[in-house]
C-alpha cells in the first residue's frame, strides 16, 4: 500500500521568515516532521503544532509532530525546491496555505487583501535568491538572478491584473492608466521591520494573448552595505587599476555595462575603498536615482528628476558643498555629461556609470551627447566595462592618458 502525503504545506513566506519547513507529511501514518534552523524556538513550536492540529488531515487524530534541527545549506536547498515549482501556479488563492492562513495571523493581517500578499510573496522570494529584479510580463513572473533572467512561475491572468493594480497604487501611478508608460517607486516593509526600495516601471505590450504590460520591479535594498573590491570577481591586475584610480587626485572614471551588469556595486565598492585607502579626509558625494548602497561616510543624494533635482541640477548644487569625489548615478543627457566634464576639468575626481556595451563606445557616447572628443580624451582617466556571463563577472579596463 502507497504512503499517501497530505495537503498540509506552509508558504515559501512562513519557511523564509520562521526558519522551518516540512520535512515529511503522512497521511495514513499521521506524521509529520518539520525541520527548523533553531530547534530552542519553543513559540514557533506551539504554533506548528496547532497549525497541524488545525489542519483537516490531522483535526481531531493522534498525530505524531517531530522536529529536526537542520543546517542553513539543507534548508536553502528544499525552500529553493519549493520556490522552483512550475507545476503550482502562482495565485493569490494558493499562496498560503489553510494551516498557515489560521496560524500566521501576524503575516495576514499586514496584507490588505490578497494582491498585496502576492506581491509580498514576490518580494521575499526575489530576494531569498538574490534577485535585482521582478518582471511581470503577460501569464510569467521571472526573476533577474545574476544578470541572467530565470523563470520564477506562472500567473493566472485574474491574480495579474490585480497584482498589477496593487503594484500602481503602492508606486502612486494612474491605476487605470494602460496605455502608456509610466515609473514610479514605493517602500516595502520586510518583516524585520527593514525597507526595501523598490523602483517600478510599467510599459504597454502586445502578446499572442492581446495587449498588457510589462511591468518591471527594481529591489533595492536600504540596508545592503557595498562589497570590497576584491570579493566583486576582478582579477589582481583589474584590482590594482581600480585601487590607482581611487587615488587619482582628479579626472572622469567611466563604469560601463549593460542593466544588471554591477555598475552600482562596483561603484559602491570604489567609493567605500576611497574612503577606507584616505582615512575619511575626502568629501564624497553620491548622487542616484535612488541610492542602492548605504555607504557610511558619504553624502548620498536622492535624485528625484519630478521634483526639480535632475542629475545635472543636483550635480551643479553639489559644487557648493565642496566636494573631493563625485559619483553620478547616470549620465543620461547632455546636460549631465558637460557638468560632470566640467566637475573633473575643475579639480574633482568623478565616477559616472553609461549604458553602454563597451569602452570605446563609452567614449562615443560622451561625444554625441555634444562633448568635444578632445575634451573627452583630455579628461577622461580610466574607462571600465563590464557584464556578467551566466553569473559570472567579464571585465575590461583602460587607464587613460598613460596613467
């Protein structure tokens, strides 16, 4: 005879954020074990316990609760599992479980209705593996895990459409505005009362199924500190380019790459090695649209382009707090890219990301925003570019002017 396993399951968000997940669930043996990364949190222990006990498997039996305390890697090897799969599509109505519903009031009751816990359940998830972004396009969700795009699971087309609304109203968008882009930004609150920015786009689309959007979430975590160079996969020679244009006493360094290539995290890294290498004795300014770092000892602005502060407007105020070193979150126009030229030709050392496939044509770029090549040559000290290949990083360094 068959060992038949039960409905009792937990969400992906209770085992991320309680640190347990089940093991096994039988049936006809009425057993189940749970596995926990703390097996002393007696509380998390009552309530799975009644959460069994309320389930319709298990109401009313003798039932056999064990639990196992397991190592981080077996944990994250079976939420990845659960996470990864396809066969359970992504609804509102099957998110979370009837057991978890009943015991996790405390999550239920932050969620307005059941659009904002999908959305909720997006948001961990992403971040669970690593995700810098969510797309929502037509009937999928996929995640941007290492600059590659990975399917994450399938929506029904009832759970989009108000998962989409939710996403709008939170980010303060026309809601019934489908027709043309628009951007926006909201914060999410995780459970370990941290914000999460996140930063959203949506853009009309025709598909096989008619017309829709794509909507594109950016997670930018306000606690997340920069990695040190060394742990970003350059190579000794690459580090030690870097490392000598932290100490350059002015110029224009250029970080390249396509979107999520790590041009915020290599800059973060940069300014975090200026400021260790010189002691805190520099001013550093960092300007971004909005900042993806929190880096201690720099003066990071928010640049809000619908409120009258632009990169190239923050960047001419930013003169008059007498700054040392200048990162510019983008150069997007030809505005920004004469201030920024100005800024290095004048005494400052300036770090600026492009978009942009390589260096040569970061240089270009500079020119046909309407800057002189023999300005750009003149100023510019050093051009990186780079891209992750299957996760991996890919980069190339040119020290300018002999230097």
């Amino acid at each position: 005879m068959q060992s038949t396993r039960t409905n009792f399951s937990l969400s992906p968000v209770f085992c991320l954020h309680n640190g347990t997940i089940v093991l096994e669930a039988n049936k006809p043996e009425n057993t189940i074990t749970f596995g926990l990364l703390d097996s002393s949190n007696e509380k998390l222990k009552e309530r799975l316990c009644h959460a069994v006990h309320s389930n319709i498997d298990f109401a009313g039996k003798s039932c056999g609760i064990n639990f196992r305390q397991i190592k981080k890697e077996e944990f994250n090897l079976k939420l990845s599992k659960l996470f990864e799969k396809k066969e359970n599509s992504l609804s509102a109505n099957n998110f979370y479980s009837d057991a978890e519903a009943k015991e996790s009031g405390d999550l239920q009751e932050k969620e307005e209705n059941q659009a904002s816990a999908l959305l909720s359940g997006l948001i961990f998830s992403a971040q669970h593996q690593g995700a810098t972004d969510i797309h929502i396009e037509a009937e999928e969700v996929r995640f941007r895990i290492k600059g590659l795009l990975t399917k994450y699971a399938s929506l029904e087309s009832k759970s989009r459409e108000s998962l989409v609304q939710r996403i709008k109203l939170l980010a303060k968008m026309n809601v019934v505005e489908n027709r043309r882009g628009q951007d926006g930004q909201f914060t999410f609150m995780a459970n370990n009362n941290k914000s999460i920015f996140i930063r959203v786009s949506c853009l009309p689309s025709v598909g096989a199924s008619g017309e829709s959007e794509s909507v594109v979430l950016r997670i930018l975590d306000s606690a997340k500190t920069p990695l040190s160079l060394e742990k970003l996969g350059y190579n000794q020679i690459q580090i030690e380019k870097l490392k000598k244009f932290c100490q350059l006493p002015n110029g224009l360094i250029l970080i390249c790459g396509p979107t999520g290539s790590g041009k915020s995290t290599t800059a973060g890294a940069i300014l975090e090695e200026i400021r260790k290498s010189q002691n805190d004795t520099k001013k550093i300014i960092s300007l971004e649209d909005p900042p993806e770092y929190v880096l201690p000892g720099v003066t990071q602005v928010k640049v809000q382009p619908g409120h009258d502060m632009d990169f190239a407007d923050a960047l001419r105020r930013v003169f008059r707090q007498d700054p040392d070193v200048i990162f510019i979150g983008e150069i997007r126009d030809s505005l920004t890219a004469k201030v920024a030229l100005q800024a290095a030709l004048t005494g400052h050392l300036v770090f600026a990301t492009l978009h942009t496939g390589s260096i040569s044509q970061a240089k270009l770029r500079l020119i046909n925003l309407g800057e002189s090549s023999s300005l750009v040559e003149e100023v510019t000290k050093g051009v990186i570019s780079q891209r992750l290949i299957n996760g991996k990083l890919e980069a190339e360094i040119e020290v300018s002017n002999g230097k």
